[in-house]
C-alpha cells in the first residue's frame, strides 16, 4: 500500500505508515476506536499538535536548556541500562524438553478446584421466579427468559456466568449449582441478592491440567529464571572490575 501523506505541519510529513506506527502501539480499546474513520482524523490531529508542539520548541531553543538536558541524560542511562540487561539476557531459552521436565516433576503445582459453567435468571419476588418456572416447563428457552426478566447483567450473555470455582460465589448460590448435573435447572434459590433459577451448562472435575493449558505459562516462568541466572552471572562478573560500597547503615527504619 502507498505510504501516503495525511499532514504536513510546515515541511515535516506525516503519513499513514506514522499513523499506523503509533496505533500499533495503543491499548485495545484505543484500537478499537482507531478502526472508524473518526478515530483516525482525531488521532491524526493530536500528531499534527504533536509535531507543531516540537517544532516550536526547536524553534525556541528549548532542548539547550540546562533542565532538558538533564532529564535527557537521565532518559539515556535509565535506557542504556536496559539495552545492556537485555544483551545480558540475551542467550536465555528454554526446551521443549525443558518445559516438559517442569510439568511431569511438579504436578501438585497445576492441579485444579472442580469448576461449573452455569447461567441464571435472577429476579425480585419468589412470585416473578415461579412465572419463569412456569414457562421452562412450557418449553420456553432459558436464553430468552433470562434476556427478557433477569436483573443480572449476565440477562446480555442469556443469563450466562461463565465459569467459576468453589468460594466465588455466594454460599446459597454455589451450593445449588454445584450439586446440579450438566445440563439440569435448579428450583428456586433465595440469596441475598433476589431469587435464582440456575442451570449447569458444563462441569468440569478437580485433576491435573493438561500439558497444553499450562505449557505456555511454564516456558515464560522458567524463561525468566534463566534469564535472572545470566543476569546474576554476568553482574556477578563486572564486579572485579567496579568499586562497590554500600552504606547499609546510613538507611533510616
């Protein structure tokens, strides 16, 4: 695609592949506001304010002065201090062997609570819950029902929870769900909160998680302890060649 120009502020240029640069580097809501056209002409005015403002202060001198100066060199070592840990850190990786080892070595560390997947409907009165009853058992979806009366927010996903362990919800509530088979509704549940009706959409049994649910989270951690182990190594190395003292005496409680 042709890296057109969108600005100019005086002669310096900005263009898509600049606009493109800098939404890359947003958050995702940021992003998701950049995919409309208004998002982008906004986003292309701040750059345009941007540049001006830099250009102005070029024109007054003001990276000479002895404060910006300052902080620039501030700017640079805190920098070039993590450019010299990430060349130290470098040659860190890990196996698949590696990762493997880990999880068939340390089992206890990824079992897992048994989980349910449920949904409700959440209403006011014990009467408004015996109405919905009444149509679940005229054959009316729980989706609909619960869109149509629940007070949850949960009423835009058809009443649906997601999925959730032991001690998340309240005692009433999980007590009922978690005695339910996949797929059953629950009779009325009076909490604190109004009366449910539940239903068990999965169920899933406490045990050991899968190798895959946890490979990518083993390799990060292990990653890191090797790269603290090249670290340690090579700070360890410099220090015959640098004067260190530390006064541990001259810090206050």
């Amino acid at each position: 695609m042709e890296n057109k120009i969108l600005a100019k502020v005086n002669d310096k240029e900005i263009t898509f592949d600049d606009l493109e640069a800098v939404i890359a580097y947003g958050s995702e809501q940021q992003k998701e506001a950049y995919k409309q056209k208004e998002g982008k002409v906004a986003l292309l005015n701040q750059l345009a304010i941007q540049e001006m403002i830099y250009l102005d202060a070029l024109e007054k001198g003001l990276e000479n002065e002895d404060v910006f100066k300052e902080e620039m060199e501030i700017l640079k070592a805190n920098r070039l201090k993590e450019y010299a840990i990430a060349k130290m850190i470098e040659g860190a990786y890990v196996t698949e062997e590696e990762i493997r080892n880990f999880y068939d070595s340390n089992q206890q560390q990824f079992s897992s609570g048994s989980t349910i997947s449920a949904s409700h409907i959440l209403v006011k009165t014990e009467e408004e819950a015996k109405a919905i009853q009444d149509q679940l058992n005229q054959g009316k979806e729980f989706e609909e029902l619960a869109k149509e009366n629940s007070t949850c927010p949960s009423k835009n996903n058809g009443g649906s929870l997601g999925t959730f362990g032991r001690e998340q919800m309240v005692p009433e509530f999980e007590e009922v769900a978690f005695s339910l088979d996949r797929g059953e509704i629950s009779d009325i549940v009076k909490t604190e909160f109004g009366y449910h009706i539940i239903r068990v959409d999965d169920k899933q049994e406490a045990g050991i998680m899968k190798y895959g649910q946890v490979r990518d989270n083993i390799e990060a951690y292990l990653l890191n302890e090797k790269r603290a182990m090249l670290f340690a190594e090579a700070a360890d190395a410099m220090k015959k060649d640098f004067n260190i003292e530390i006064y541990e005496d001259r810090i206050e409680e």
